[in-house]
C-alpha cells in the first residue's frame, strides 16, 4: 500500500488562498471582458469600413445617404451598450470627477469672494 505525505490543516492558509484564488479569478473575469470588448470594436471597425466602401463602390447611392450608415449606426448603438457593460455607466463622470469639479468650483467661489473684498 502506497504511503501518501498528508500535510496538517492549517485554517490561516486556506483562506488566504482562497482570497487570492478568488481575486485573481474576479480579475481573470474582467480581463476576459475587456478583451471581449476590444475584439468586438475591432471586428466592428474592419467590417464597417469594409462594407461602406463596398456600398459606395458599387452602388449608386451617396456617401451620406442613411443605407451607406445604417448598420454602422444600429451596430455602434450595440457596441455602446458593450461598452457601458464593461467599464460602467459611471466611467466617465464617476466620483473621482464630481470630486474634482466641487473642488474646482469652491476654488473658482473663493477666488471670486477675495477679489471683491
């Protein structure tokens, strides 16, 4: 019979383990969707420019009319709400700005009440 090396339990470990283990698959998971959205820009690109020159090329349709525009335009509507799934509704007006602008605001009130004083 085989003889196997059983190592005692020890609690500490396993829930560091476990914290890094589920750090690293939470990060892991939105790596995997930011990929996911940087693929789809690109494929959204490539097909796009693909298919208005071939639109304008080969059709008597002009450059502005709304069919030469229209799947880039629904697609892009796609791709926005892509977008806001991966880096958030807040992502460009998150509390780091509004932080920033009350800040920046208060700065501009001071400086207008010393210069009247």
């Amino acid at each position: 019979m085989k003889k196997y090396n059983i190592e005692p339990y020890n609690d500490n470990q396993t829930k560091r383990s476990f914290k890094e283990e589920d750090a690293y698959l939470r990060a892991k998971k939105k790596l995997d969707k930011l990929v996911g959205f940087y693929w789809h820009l690109a494929v959204y690109v490539a097909v796009n420019l693909f298919l208005i020159i071939l639109i304008v090329s080969n059709s008597d349709q002009g450059f502005f009319d709304f069919g030469t525009w229209a799947t880039p335009f629904f697609w892009g509507i796609g791709l926005l709400f892509h977008f806001l799934g991966v880096f958030g509704p807040n992502f460009m007006f998150g509390k780091n700005w509004e932080e920033k602008k009350i800040k920046e605001y208060m700065d501009k009130d001071k400086e207008e009440y010393q210069r009247f004083q």
